[in-house]
C-alpha cells in the first residue's frame, strides 16, 4: 500500500509493528471514549469556504513561544521512539528538523538529550516527568540545558497512569524483560526484528548510569513509571518555574481555571491535552476544551494543543479556534513505525500539503491570516437553525 493519509501510516504500522507495541501507541484508557472523542470532535466545527479571492503568495509560518516557526505543528513528546524503530527519536527529530519544525524528546526515550545534539542541531525541547527522586530532575533539567533545549514541556496528567486494557490484555505493564514468549511473538515481526531488536538491547540512556532503573528498556521503563511523582502540585510548577530559565509548558490541561492558573504562575504557555485519550476516559475532547481556554486566558497567553490530529483540516481547526500551534502525536509514530525517517517525513509533508489546499480553499492566505480571524473562519459543522 502506497500511504496517502495518516489513516494509511497507522495500517502499515499495524502491520509493521509487534502487536504488543503498535497496540501501546494506538490504545487508550478504559472504554477509550475520550481517545475517539478527540478525533470525532474535530467533524463538530467546520471550515468556512470562500472563493475567488485574489490570490496571494501562501505562508504557512507562525509564531508562538517566542519564535518563529515555519509550520503551525511540531513533534510532540511520544515515549520510547527507539523501540518502534531502531533509533526512532533520532529518526523523528531529524525529520522534523529537515522540515524546520521543533521535536520534544520525551523523559521516557530511548536516546538521550547528547545523543540527539550529535545527530542534528535543530530545535529540540525536552518533555519532563517529575520524578520522586528531585536529585534525577535536576540531572534531566542539567542535560536540558547542555542540549541547549529551548522550552520545557512538563506533563502533570499522569500523576496516575489510566488503565489501558490493550496493554494489560498484552501484558505490557507487567513487561520488565524478554521472555521467551514474547520473543517468540517478536519473532513474527522479522522486518521489526532487524531494524530494533538486533541493534542489541535498547536501554533508556538518560538513566543507564542509575543501577537501581534496572538494565534495559522494558524495566527501566517499568521503574521509571512507578517514579513518577504521584504528589505533584502547581507548587512544584512554581518550584520548575524558578529553576528553568527558559520557556516553559504545562502540558496536560483541559480546564480553563488550570490554564488561567498556569499563566499567572509565570508559564509560557499551555498543552491542552487529555495524553491523547491515554488518561482520564470522559474527559472532554481537546478541541472540545479549546474555546472555553482561549476565552479564559485572554488572547495573549500561548496555547497548543494536541490529541486527535490526523488531518490538515484538525490543524486549521484548531489553529482557527485559538490554538498558537499544534503537537503531533500518534500521527509521526505511525509514519515512524511504518518507514522509519522517511515516514515521519512522509506524515510531515502529507500534513503540510492538506494545511496549504485547505487554506487556499478557504481564501485565506497565511496561518497568521487564519490566527487574526479569530474564530470567523471557523463554523458549526451543520450550521442550522
Ligand atoms: C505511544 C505514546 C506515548 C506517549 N508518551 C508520552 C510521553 O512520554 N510524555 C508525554 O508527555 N506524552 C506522551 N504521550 C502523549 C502525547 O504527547 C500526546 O499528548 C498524545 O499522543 C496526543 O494525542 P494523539 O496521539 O491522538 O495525537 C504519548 C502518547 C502515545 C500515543
């Protein structure tokens, strides 16, 4: 199959992929209503046509954090990269960088913050889990620093990991090395086989020097978990907000009181994000909660958003309805599972191209075009009585 939509790189990846881990990426948490509403969501509002306008040269280009970016969407943090392909997070964020756009490396990946500087200078940020162990923090916020990363992503939605019943049902929790079951059943995946399992044992480097993580991936992973800090406040946050100097997010809000919090606290910005239906199972969609967060925070504060984006279209939707920028999830591990770097790439530019025809089509002539609308180009789906 020749993939000509993000729908096409989740079946090739499917394909690719050990179930044990194409279901991990594609799963949600309990009875995954939130994960499907994030997608559904995006078919309430619609986009507004308008024709015959005189054309002008298109500039997909926007800022937010400070910066200028060519396109409205980064690579959002997605754990364990370099287990879906071997050298993933490289792969992804030297994708990314070919196109210009930023890559968040995850706390939970198998190359280091170093490891990625090696490959690419390009725009990296780094996503923090809060862990028990301040001491380990600090480590990751030094090598952060020495990676000259740009804006700290923390994640606060997952002080409680949601059950994720594909995961329980594969045993992947439970996971913490290669039994001779699972390689049996990694075994059925021999082009996968080749390209992670034979590199040797991945292990997360960030960590490899703490004996108490245990060795290799599946266990330091497990410990790593377990770690996280299950007690984190918003006075951890005004903690982080002292010790990093740079641009920092809060990544996991969905209610407008935690955005406004977030703001007055001196953030940089928000996520509004539900893990991508991976947490709370009810919660709202994210582009459910958007309007209400824009309303909230005032025009100012920066706000991304991510969960759902399969299209385009989800980008100018929620760009229209007051999102500064918009991560990608699921979206680039598909491509990455499925082909690797050229895969991630592939996602980027099929992304790119639906962005450009669809704006075109609506008359409109650049992102910040569609930003300073404000919602006009933006409509109810069945508009009605
Ligand atoms: C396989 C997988 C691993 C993830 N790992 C992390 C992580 O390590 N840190 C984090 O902040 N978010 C993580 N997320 C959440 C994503 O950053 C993002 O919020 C979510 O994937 C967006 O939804 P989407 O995948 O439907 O686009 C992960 C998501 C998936 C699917």
């Amino acid at each position: 199959m020749v993939p000509v939509n993000i729908h096409d790189f989740r079946e090739l990846a499917r394909r690719r992929l050990p179930k044990i881990f194409f279901d991990y990426i594609d799963g949600g948490s309990f009875e995954e209503e939130t994960m499907r509403a994030n997608r559904s969501d995006f078919a309430r509002f619609g986009l507004r046509q308008t024709v015959l306008v005189e054309p002008r040269p298109q500039d997909l280009s926007t800022s937010y954090l400070g910066r200028r970016h060519p396109l409205p969407f980064m690579l959002g943090p997605v754990g364990f990269l370099g287990l879906y392909s071997g050298g993933g997070e490289e792969k992804a964020a030297r994708a990314a960088h070919a196109a210009g756009i930023a890559f968040c490396l995850s706390t939970f990946s198998i190359a280091s913050l170093a490891d990625l500087r090696a490959v690419t200078d390009g725009p990296l940020d780094f996503q923090l889990y809060v862990l028990e162990d301040r001491s380990l923090c600090e480590e990751f916020l030094a090598a952060a620093e020495q990676a000259g990363v740009d804006t700290l992503f923390v994640t606060v939605d997952t002080a409680i990991t949601g059950i994720r019943e594909r995961d329980v049902r594969n045993g992947f929790r439970s996971l913490t090395r290669v039994t001779p079951g699972l390689l049996a059943r990694l075994a059925l995946k021999p082009r996968w086989l080749a390209d992670v399992a034979l590199r040797g044992m991945p292990s997360v480097r960030a960590i490899e020097h703490r004996p108490e993580f245990g060795r290799g991936a599946l266990e330091q992973a497990a410990n790593l978990s377990r770690r996280i800090d299950n007690t984190l406040s918003w006075k951890d946050i005004a903690w982080l907000r002292e010790r990093w100097t740079g641009k920092l997010v809060v990544k996991g809000v969905l209610a407008p009181k935690d955005a406004v919090k977030a703001r007055d606290l001196g953030c940089d910005g928000v996520v509004i994000s539900n893990h991508g239906g991976r947490q709370l199972d009810g919660a709202s969609s994210t582009i459910g909660a958007l309007p209400a967060i824009r309303a909230a925070v005032g025009p100012d504060f920066c706000l991304l958003l991510d969960g759902g984006i399969r299209r385009g279209t989800d980008i100018l939707k929620a760009v229209g309805l007051g999102a500064d920028g918009v991560l990608l999830g699921r979206a680039y591990a598909y491509g990455l599972a499925a082909a690797g770097q050229g895969g991630v790439a592939e996602v980027i530019a099929i992304l790119t191209k639906e962005i450009s025809i669809s704006l075109a089509l609506m008359g409109i002539s650049s992102v910040d075009e569609l930003k300073a609308l404000r919602g006009s180009a933006i409509q109810a789906s069945h508009p009605s009585g």
